[in-house]
C-alpha cells in the first residue's frame, strides 16, 4: 500500500513541479523517481544506482537515434526541404486538394522535424494556399497541424513513441509500419473534420498583406508578383514566398526522411520473413538496417545533399543548434528511463499489474487511459509518452498485451488534448490568425476526436487479432 501511495504521490508532485514551479520536468522526473524508490522501501544508495541505471540503459539505444534526428530536421527546416516537399506534393494532388496536400506534408515533415517547428516553416505556405483559394485557415492550417500531430505522436524518430518503443522493447521498423498504417484512417477522419469546420468557419483568411511588409524589398516584389499571376487565373503550383531557386531539389528534400524509415522497415522485414542471402549481403542490410545507422545516413544526406552551398562554420552552428534542442528531450527520455527503472526494480510494476487484472477491464484500457491521464495536466505530449510509458513498461508482461498494441495505444492517447496548457495550440492558433475561441472550437475538438478514434481502432484490432 505504501509503494502505490508512493507512487501516486510522485505522479501528483511531478505534475505540479512542472505545472507550478520553475522546476523542468528533467529534475521533477529524477526527483520523483527518488521519491519512489525511498517510499517503496529501498534505501538511499539503491535508489540512486536504480536511477542511474535505468537513465543510462534508457539512453544507451536511443540518445544518438534523438541527436541525429534533431539535427536532420533542422537542415530541412533550413534549408527550405520542408516547404520544397509541400510544393512537390501540391503539383501531383492538385490546388483543389491543398488540404490534403499539407496534411501529408506534415505527415512527412514531422518523421524528424518536431510538429512547432514543422508548423512555424510552413504555416507560410498555409497562409498564401488559404488567401488564394479563400478557403478558410481554420481548414487547411488544422490539416497541416494535424497531419503534423499524428505523426509526432506515432511514428518514430520522433522522440516520444521511439523512447515508448524503447521501453515497451518494441522493434523500431515495427513501430513506424504499425504508426502508418493507424495513420492513415486518422488523416482520413481529419480530412472531413476540418473541411467541415473550415466550412463552418468561412471568413477566417489570414492578411498576406501584412506578411509582405516583413519580407525583404527584393523577395517582396517577387512574392507579389506571383500573387498577381495566381489572381489572374493562372496556375499557382509554385505560389510561395521564397524563392524557388534557392530550394533544394525534390529528391534531395525527400531522401534524408524517406530513405532511413525504408532501411528501417526493410531490416524489420527481413527479419519476419526467411529469405536466403549471401552472409556479406545480409550483413550489409543488417547494418544498414539498424536504427542509429540509418537515421545516421539521413543525417549525411542532410548536411550534403540539402545545403551543399552553406560553409564548414555555418554547418557547425545549425547542428549545435539542433543539439541544443535534442539535449533536452535526451535528459527528459532519459529521466523517464529512471523512473521506469525505479518501479522495476521495487517490483511495484508487478504489485500494479495484479491491481489491474483484479478490476477485470481490458488490458488495452489501461495505455489508453493512462496516456490520457499523464497528457490532460501538464500538457506535453512528450512528457506524457515518456512517463506513462516508464510506468507501464514494467507491468507490461503481466497484462499480457501485445507490446506494438500497448505502444500505439499509449502514443495515442497521449494526443488528448491540446488547450491552452499545451505549447502547440498556442503555435497553430497564432501562427493560423485564428482567435483563441475558434481554436478552442476546432482545434481542441479535433485534438480529442482523433485519439479516441485511435482508440476504438485499437481495441477493435486487439480483440480481433491479439486475444
């Protein structure tokens, strides 16, 4: 009883030291998992070795998959790859379809550019689609941000479901095949979500005007040029405020996210299905195939391939930039890892998981509710997946759930719901023009719609293949 008190208490406390205090949650994480460990009964110097470990056992595997991929994503936030990707999409799907068009965008953008980031770069390109087609930004600025959110939730590099894919011992290959296909009903539903809203809220249109007061004189007269052309009735393919010619080429936008998730998935193949190879082939693919290698190899074509033109000290300065980001989430993954370590070793996940099974609800409900549950206070989506999945990871071979099922139901969930405690509803309500009660409207409700879709299509498939 004093272990679960122990726990609990440290749950509330890490709540309000992030919520309510200038403490970080990487402290607040460490603090709690000590708090833990002392009230579970271990002593001081066990405590402290269970919490050592369990961070750095937690970061031996994927700390570098979350460097790589943070300086990746910020050589294609720089480079201009992201709106590149977008433009590309926009001429094979079509002007009508913009909505659709930086919905798969973000889908893409997000693999290893965090969704604020992902948005701020090419929110942009949502304005002047949304000024020239006078649809509303409540419509195609939600569908960028959304299909932006299902992939930061879903689909790793991205830290969150790679640290609960760690912890769940999940096959990283597996866990970005099994986020894409739960991907795809979930950009569906948004598709008509935010039609219908963006129908229903008609006049919001963002003032490109203003947006050209801040550009530079050169680009400004280029920008309205293009504007007056797409008035006119001409096609507007390559309508956007940058300048086309100094984009990477489509190929080279595209490599460095397609190509590391198609060695991943490749290697998680090979491994399900016995195909005979030569020993040296099999090797190469194996190594080729593995997490850091292939993240790695898009972080290469990153640096040469998207900004070849760009000297030895800038290239320098954008990566310790990106490293500066991705520290932060290494030491929160990280202290999550110690957390999970703490309830391992106090076999507190066992006491919970016996808990569980004597309330008699489906196994599956209880990543769900707990993804929810460590999201709605504090409202990162990150902390959510890293604490609920340190928690869960030690009570998982009781509960006897699939662990690809667990994780994907924890990532989820972990999408519920984005309000005003929640970074991320600020940068799409700013940066859209839209009011607070509108995103409140839209935004927020879309943010609860779609896990809870995510959810009833995880049960139904848990009940129908995993039981």
């Amino acid at each position: 009883m004093i272990s679960f008190l122990g726990l609990f208490i440290g749950i509330i406390l890490l709540f309000f030291l992030i919520i309510n205090t200038k403490i970080h949650v990487f402290p607040s994480l460490i603090l709690v998992s000590i708090l833990v460990g002392i009230m579970a009964g271990l002593s001081v110097d066990d405590v402290l070795v269970a919490v050592s470990e369990g961070f750095g056992k937690t970061l031996g595997s994927i700390g570098m998959i979350i460097g790589f991929g943070c300086i990746m994503g910020k050589f294609l936030e720089k480079s201009g790859a992201a709106k590149k990707i977008a433009v590309c999409l926009i001429r094979l799907v079509g002007i009508k379809n913009v909505d659709v068009v930086l919905g798969l965008a973000g889908l893409l953008v997000a693999i290893p550019v965090f969704c604020d980031s992902g948005f701020v770069v090419l929110s942009q390109l949502a304005k002047a689609f949304s000024k020239e087609t006078k649809k509303s930004m409540v419509g195609i600025g939600g569908m960028l941000a959304m299909g932006l959110y299902i992939t930061h939730f879903l689909i790793p590099p991205t830290p969150g479901p790679l640290a609960v894919a760690k912890f769940f011992k999940v096959d990283l290959g597996a866990m970005i095949l099994g986020g894409m296909l739960l991907s795809i009903p979930l950009f569906i539903i948004s598709v008509y979500y935010f039609r219908y809203v963006g129908n229903k809220y008609p006049d919001v249109i963002p003032n490109i005007e203003e947006d050209l007061k801040n550009l530079p004189s050169d680009k400004r007269q280029k920008a309205i040029d293009i504007i007056q052309k797409s008035i006119n009735g001409n096609d507007i393919n390559n309508l956007d405020f940058y300048n086309q010619e100094e984009l990477p080429s489509a190929m080279m936008s595209f490599a460095p996210v397609v190509l590391p998730v198609l060695l991943l998935l490749l290697n998680t193949v090979l491994q399900v299905i016995s195909i005979e190879l030569p020993v040296v082939a099999k090797e190469i693919l194996t190594l080729l195939g593995n997490p850091i290698v292939a993240v790695f190899i898009g972080l290469l074509l990153s640096i040469y391939g998207l900004a070849p033109k760009i000297t030895n000290e800038e290239s320098t300065e954008i990566i310790e930039s990106a490293m500066r980001g991705a520290g932060l989430i290494i030491l929160v993954t990280g202290a999550g890892g110690s957390l999970g370590n703490v309830i391992r070793v106090t076999n507190l996940g066992q006491e919970i998981a016996s808990f569980v099974i004597s309330l008699k609800i489906p196994a599956i409900f209880v990543p769900l509710l707990l993804g929810a549950l460590m999201r709605i206070p504090q409202g990162s989506g990150t902390v959510a997946m890293v604490t609920g999945g340190s928690i869960l990871a030690p009570i998982l071979p009781t509960l006897g759930l699939n662990p690809l099922i667990a994780a994907l139901a924890l990532c989820s969930t972990s999408m519920f719901i984005s309000y005003p405690n929640d970074s991320y509803f600020w940068v799409v309500t700013r940066f859209s023009g839209l009011r607070v009660e509108t995103s409140l409207k839209t935004w927020s409700v879309a943010t609860a719609i779609i896990p809870i879709c995510a959810s009833v299509l995880l049960i139904v498939i848990n009940a129908l293949f995993f039981i």
